[in-house]
C-alpha cells in the first residue's frame, strides 16, 4: 500500500498544529509578547512564499489561492503588529498627572 502525497501532508498539517498548539499554550505570559514578534515574522516569511507560490502556478485557482494566501498573511502580520503594540504600551510608564492645587490657583484670579 503506498501512501499519496496528499495524506502524508495532511499528517505533518495535522501534527504542525497539534504540536503548535501545545507550544503555545506552555508559553509563559512574561514571553508572549516575544512570541508575537516572531510570528509576525514567520508571516512575513509566508507572504513571500505565497506570492511565490501564486506566480509559479498555471491555474487560475493555483492563482487564486496563492492571492489569497497573499491577503490572509498580510492580515495575520499587520494585526500582529497592532497587538504587539498594545501589549508594549501595557508596560510603559504612567506620566503623572499635574497636581490639582496647580488648578485651584488658576480659577481663584
């Protein structure tokens, strides 16, 4: 019995996100900010290699999926970027505000 090609990508797809799953899941809060840094970068790496993959295609729904591949990547990267903004602006520090006597004098002239 010889296996095809599709069944045996299927399996690594299969275990790709089993074993990303349980990755992910053992990461520790202190390190999830680092985490999301480097998938956008693995994303990035994905856009290009679906731009490849939609160029060297024939078929128009090779094409197609490879675009849209294109599209979802692009998505997944610059929402990646956003929330690791918000998860950096999390620790930054506070500016005070001004003291409320400072007001007071201002409104008694």
């Amino acid at each position: 019995m010889e296996v095809t090609h599709t069944i045996t990508n299927l399996i690594i797809f299969v275990l790709a996100i089993y074993v990303g799953y349980h990755v992910v899941w053992t990461v520790t809060p202190a390190l999830h900010t680092p985490l999301m840094a480097v998938t956008n970068a693995i994303s990035a790496i994905v856009i290009v290699g679906a731009m490849l993959a939609a160029a060297l295609t024939e078929t128009t729904l090779g094409r197609t999926m490879g675009i849209l591949a294109v599209v979802l990547a692009a998505v997944n990267v610059f929402g990646g970027f956003l929330v690791t903004r918000r998860m950096l602006e999390m620790f930054r520090k506070k500016e005070k505000k001004a003291p409320a006597a400072d007001a007071g004098k201002g409104a008694s002239k």
